[in-house]
C-alpha cells in the first residue's frame, strides 16, 4: 500500500533505530502460507474501503517464486492494483508493478504506476504519471540495486520477519519505487499480545513504525492481521483469509 509505505520511509523512527545500530532484519519467505487474505478499512470506526493482498507459490524447474498481488480501494481517495515476484528461497524481488488511481479533486496527478524488473544487481523499466489534463509522462527508471536490497513495500515483508524479540530496532535497506531510490525501512517489535479481529483472535507481534503499527502473527500461518496509524483515527483488518485464487501470468 503506497501510503503506508510513505509513512515508513518518512518516519522519525528510522533515524532512531539507525543512530541506535539496529539489527539488520530477516525474513523467511517460506513461512508464508499460500493464501488470500481480505481486509477492511476503517476511519473512525466506520468501513472506508477494502484491501486483499494474496501470496501465490509457483514452482519452476530448479527454483520458487512468491507471487505477491494486492488490490484495495480507499475511499474516495485511491485504488491500487500492486504485483511482485520474489524468488522464494533468497527472498530477492525480481519483478513489481504498481498502478494507483487517485480521486482526490486536490491533486493534478491522477495516476501514477512504474513496471519494474531486477536483473543482475539492477532496477530497470519505467514509471507513468498522469494527469487531470490527460497527458502521461514516462519517465525511464535505471537504478543499480545491491545484493540485499528489497523493495519498500513493509506489508509484504512484515509477517516473513524471523529475528524480531520484543525490543528489537530492526532495519533493511529498500528501494523506493515512486520515490526511485535507495532508503532504509526501519522498525521496532513491541510486547507480544493478542487482538481480536473480524478473522478471529491472535496471538501477534506488533511491529512499530513511527507512526504506524501492524500486529503479525508469531506462530504459522505468519500474516498481517492488523494494522493501526497512531495519531490518526485509521485501522485496517483481516476479515476472512481464504485460498487462493491463480493470478493471469
């Protein structure tokens, strides 16, 4: 979701985790179930729109891929459709395309998308923005991308974490995609506890960032359950997760 990435990538605490020398972030993405989780969105206390975000595993001849697709709608603020392909066994992005709409008449951009691939230690492809006034610009994207890097997309990641204990400052270095360059996400795992939620009850792991928290859950299945903006009167949550239905290639 590019808002809540824009909340990562602007918050207080990365400059916080970094002076304090946090550990560097692990992930599995083998612990993610194959599934398709629905959510909710809420503004004070009242449904705004929806979200679905579906992990797919794909078998190749001598390798996996996670097959990440999510669509939500912000009302009446913004639509999105996001897919990314990641190699399921180093967790390295090889492939993300993101298109957003945007209904706010406060803004002249009404859309923004990029089709990106990573190939050897590089980003490649092209980012379009459009207008009210129906032009689109294309802008080329050619970035390198070093060994480690993952894309600044915190919802997909967050519930693969293996190394967050309780206190934790954790950090990764992510390519922005809108913003087209190299930035550190950051975050901190809080007490463990249990919240309820239209899908049930969980036991989960907060993971806190600046201004945001998402709730994942410690045991299998791993998934994002909840998460929460901390000075602003927006949560979302898992209402059903059910299984998953084969994206287009």
């Amino acid at each position: 979701m590019r808002w809540l990435c824009c909340l990562l990538l602007a918050s207080p605490a990365v400059a916080t985790a970094q002076s304090a020398g946090p550990k560097l972030l692990h992930f599995d993405l083998a612990a993610l179930p194959a599934t398709r989780d629905s959510f909710v969105f809420l503004v004070q206390g009242a449904e705004r729109g929806w979200a679905v975000w579906q992990y797919e595993i794909r078998s190749l001849e001598v390798s996996q891929q996670v097959l990440y697709t999510a669509a939500s709608e912000l009302r009446p603020v913004e639509a999105e459709r996001l897919r990314v392909v990641l190699d399921r066994v180093t967790g390295a992005p090889l492939a993300s395309f993101h298109h957003l709409d945007f209904f706010s008449p406060a803004t002249d951009t009404v859309m923004l998308e990029h089709d990106l691939t990573v190939q050897a230690q590089e980003i490649t492809g092209r980012r379009r923005v459009g207008t009210k006034r129906g032009g689109v610009t294309i802008i080329p994207v050619r970035r390198p991308f070093p060994a480690g890097t993952v894309l600044a997309a915190y919802e997909l990641y967050a519930s693969a974490v293996t190394n967050a204990q309780p206190g934790d400052s954790l950090a990764v270095r992510a390519y922005n995609e809108f913003g087209d360059s190299l930035v550190t996400i950051s975050f901190v795992a809080e007490p463990p506890t249990t919240v309820t939620v239209a899908a049930g009850r969980f036991d989960v792991l907060p993971l806190r960032s600046g201004r945001f928290r998402l709730y994942t859950t410690r045991d299998a299945p791993r998934r994002v359950v909840k998460g929460t903006w901390l000075d602003a009167p927006f949560s979302f949550e898992l209402v059903h997760s059910g299984p998953v239905v084969p994206a287009p290639e």
